[in-house]
C-alpha cells in the first residue's frame, strides 16, 4: 500500500529532475539577470554565487541521473559505475548549491 504509492513518488522525483540539467547549463552559459540598479560589487558578487550554484547543478543532475539508473537497471550502466559514489557526488555539488 503506501510503501509501494512512496517507491512511486520517489521514482518520479527522480525523473522529473531529469527535466532541470538543461535549464542549469542554460543558466551557466547566459548572462545573469541582475537588478542593473545594485552598485557593480553586488552585482558581481550575485553573478559569481549563481555561476557557482549553476556549475553545482550542473554537476548534480548528471551524477544523481547515473546512481538512479544504475539503482533501477544497473544492466544498462557499466559495471564500473558506483551508484553510492554518484550519489555522494550529487550530494556535495547539493551542498555546494546551498551554501553559495
């Protein structure tokens, strides 16, 4: 009953994150949209923190999308790929996201 309804839910976290890597290098490669009316050192400051928080994600999304395969179908991943140190890797690129 709910364990099986969580293990869906779950699944489809997942694959909806699957939709944001796109969005994330798009954002590292645009200009950011600063408020043109905050003084130059705000305005570089909020430029690197989301260059940062972009170049994060855009080492999570990849890292989380290769431990979910790997945990779901591991017979369509290599077998030298580790999902526990992709998810550890997505981890950290997390925390580096929320720290920035």
């Amino acid at each position: 009953g709910f364990l099986k309804f969580y293990g869906v839910i779950s699944d489809a976290r997942y694959c909806l994150r699957l939709l944001g890597l796109p969005g994330r290098i798009q954002s590292v490669l645009s200009p950011s949209g600063c408020d043109p009316t905050l003084n130059k050192h705000n305005q570089r400051r909020i430029d690197v923190l989301g260059k940062i928080m972009g170049w994060s994600m855009v080492f999570f999304h990849p890292a989380e999308h290769l431990a979910f395969v790997k945990w779901k179908s591991p017979q369509l991943c290599s077998h030298r790929i580790n999902a526990e140190k992709c998810s550890a890797y997505s981890c950290r690129a997390w925390l580096v996201y929320i720290v920035a």
